[in-house]
C-alpha cells in the first residue's frame, strides 16, 4: 500500500491548525491575548458584549457601536416557541445537552440559515450568544417546575441572565463576576471545540451547525466537563486536613484531579488567577462563599504539591475550571450548569472563529493512517 502520509503526533499536540487575529496562548510563559489585550487587561475591564464586539468586528466599540450591539442583542434574548417546547422536551437532560438541541432550533428565525456572508453570520453570532443565557435560565426554572422568567431588554447579558434564573435583579458584584468568567473563557485558541466549529466552518458550512458541534465537543470532561468535578471535589473532601489523603487516593485508583493539568499551559493558566480574584471578591460578601474560597486555596497547594510527587516531570499545574467552580457556584448556580454556563461565554468566540474560517474559505480536511489489515477476502 503506497502512502504519502506525514504522521502528526498523537491528539494533533503542537500542530498549528489555522492563522487566527482571535487569541494566543503561549502555555510556557502562562500568557493568553484576546484579539491583542492580555486576559489580564482585558476580562473585568471591558463588559461581555465589548469583548464580543472585538472578536466579531475586530476592535473594542466606541460607545455608539457598544450601544447598538448592546441594543440589537436584547431585541434578540426572546426564545421561539419551538426552542421553549425543545427545552421543555428536554427538562431531563443535562443542561449542557438542552442547550445544543435548542441551539439546533435557532437558525430558524434567521433570515437566510445558510447564508455564510459577514453579515449573516453575524446575525447569527447575536443570536446565538444572545439566546444561549435564556436558554439555560428556562432550562433550570423547568427543571425546577417553574415557569421560565422572560428576559429583560435593560439589563445587560450577564445581569439579565441572573435575574432570569433567580427571579430577582442581581446584586451588581455577582453580575460583574459572571460578566468576567464570561470574558475570561471566550475564546482560548484552537481549542477541540473551536476546531470542531472551524472544521464544520470550512465545508462552507453555516454557523449555527459550526456552533452546535462544538457544544458536543465542549461537553466532555476532559475540556469544558470539570468544573462540575472540582466542586464535588472540594465538597468532599470538606476540610484542608483531609486533602492529601483524598488526592492521595484518587491517584492511586488512577483517576486524575479535576481543575489541574492543561494540553498547552505548563504553567498556571492566568485564567485561574482572574478567576480566583473574582472568587475572592465574591467571598468577601458572604462567609459560606469565603470558607469554600479558603479551602480552595489550601487544597490547590497541596494539589501542586502530589501531583508534582506523583507526575514528575509534567508539570500539572491550576487550570480555569478550578476557580470556575468557585465563581459559579457563588453565584448560587447548580453544578450541573457549569459547562452551559462555560458554553455562554465560549459562543462569542466559537462565533468569531466561524467568521474567520468562513473568511478564509479553505476545507481542513487531513488524513488518517491506515493501520489495519490488507488484503482480506469474503469468502
Ligand atoms: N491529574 C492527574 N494526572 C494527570 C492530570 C490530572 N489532572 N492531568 C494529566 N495527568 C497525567 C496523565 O495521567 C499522564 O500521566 P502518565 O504520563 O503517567 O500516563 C500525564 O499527566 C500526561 O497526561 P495527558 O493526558 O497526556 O495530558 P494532556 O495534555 O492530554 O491532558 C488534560 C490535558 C486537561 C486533558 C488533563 O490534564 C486532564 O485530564 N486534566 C483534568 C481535567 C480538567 O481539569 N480538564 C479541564 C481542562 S481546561
């Protein structure tokens, strides 16, 4: 059998994939950059919507442009009938899974589903990220035996999000925190679920199939599936004397820690640290926030501390779900929420890499090596 196959290792790791002005992530300096800010500069400086704009248009808006996207996204928060049947259909199933079926559902009211023009997918992009919150806020009320709340139009994404899953407006701290996690997670280059869109991008493919891929990807607990994990984690192992012998034991049953380790980061991922920061704020309101913070703290140094004994050489350090869990959970959400609620975020760059592939117009289509057997016969 004749080949011309250049074999790529294992997982793709290293390879580079596609050009992008989206973001960078450098894993051995521990620095990621979102459309040329540092994530540092960026996430709890510049609202959800602002940061959207810049990765789908390519710089941050002037007030005019941040009013009209603002605006054009709250006109968009409604959900179709046939959306709110499917997550009643739905009231069941993970949140992460309703939330690709009703994603499945929204290119209905576009004007052209399968037109892949900038302005298309932009509408698209506005849909999709201005829906997903409704989404997941009338997931959890039906699941709750309520009645989903409809969003409001004067609030921004984040707030309105809140408002709507706990019936009440928010305090301004916990919508700013969940405005940050959402920047802090936007986008974090070729991750599998960004591939996934760009791959279902570049077949000329529309956004909508492109985005709901990569919810499919996004959902297993090896990208966006751990958060749920470090908080029963941390729920069980209660109190920082317990942690090595719990992290202790889960090693030697080889299972891995959730919230440590990163395919790119050989470092701390500094999405931990924005995100332990707007942890910490949050638990300096309330104290049953401030002890699990605390706890958090103690038992990531002892974390660091096993898994260098127990992996040498791998440098398994904090990665974003760790102090994702804190965020979201004091933001009174349930663990079963966390990767929708990571999807929320991530949809503003899925969005803009769909953009860019659809930019690019070139099929990414490799090739696999044959290791199978030759030659066999049927009879
Ligand atoms: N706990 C324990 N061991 C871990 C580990 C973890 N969190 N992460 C990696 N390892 C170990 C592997 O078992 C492997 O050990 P071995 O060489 O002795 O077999 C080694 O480190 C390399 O792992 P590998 O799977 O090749 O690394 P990767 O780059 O493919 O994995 C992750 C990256 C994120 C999938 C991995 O670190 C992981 O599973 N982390 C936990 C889940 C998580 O937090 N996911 C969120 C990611 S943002």
């Amino acid at each position: 059998m004749s080949s011309n196959v250049t074999g790529a290792p294992r997982g793709l790791e290293g390879v580079v994939a596609a050009q992008t002005r989206l973001s960078h992530v450098d894993g051995k300096n521990g620095v990621l950059i979102v459309g040329g800010y540092t994530i540092e500069e960026f996430a709890g400086h510049v609202g959800f919507e602002a940061a959207a704009h810049l990765l789908w248009r390519g710089h941050l808006p002037d007030r005019a442009e941040l009013t009209k996207l603002s605006s054009q996204m709250a006109e968009l928060r409604e959900l179709p009938a046939l959306t709110l049947e499917v997550i009643r259909g739905a009231a069941a199933a993970p949140p992460i899974d309703a939330l690709r079926m009703a994603c499945a559902t929204l290119s209905l009211g576009l004007a052209d589903p399968n037109a892949i023009t900038p302005e298309a997918d932009l509408a698209a992009a506005m849909r999709l990220t201005a829906c997903f919150p409704t989404v997941v806020a009338a997931h959890a009320r039906i699941g709750r035996k309520q009645e989903p709340i409809r969003p409001r139009k004067d609030l921004p994404l984040a707030a309105n999000f809140l408002y709507m899953i706990h019936g009440k407006e928010p305090d301004p701290s916990a919508a700013q925190a969940l405005d940050t996690y959402w920047v802090t997670v936007m986008d974090h280059g070729m991750n599998a679920s960004t591939f996934t869109a760009r791959v279902i991008a570049s077949t000329r493919s529309d956004l909508v199939s492109a985005v709901t891929g990569a919810l499919g990807a996004l959902k297993g607990p090896l990208h966006g599936g751990a958060p749920g994990p470090v908080l029963d984690m941390l729920l069980e192992i209660g109190s920082a004397d317990h942690a090595e012998a719990w992290l202790r034991n889960e090693l030697s049953q080889g299972r891995r820690i959730m919230g440590f380790g990163h395919r790119v980061y050989k470092v701390r991922d500094p999405r931990a640290e924005v995100l332990s920061r707007a942890a910490e704020r949050l638990g300096k309101a309330q104290m049953e926030n401030r002890q699990l913070y605390d706890l958090a703290l103690q038992v990531e140094q002892t974390a660091l501390r096993v898994l260098a004994e127990a992996k040498p050489g791998r440098n398994l350090r904090t990665n974003v779900e760790f102090y994702t869990a804190l965020v979201l959970q004091a933001l009174g959400l349930d663990p079963r929420q966390f990767v929708a609620m990571f999807a929320c975020g991530r949809t503003a760059g899925w969005c803009a890499h769909v953009i860019e592939q659809h930019a690019e117009d070139h099929l990414i289509r490799p090739q696999s090596e044959y290791i199978g057997p030759v030659g066999l016969k049927i009879s």
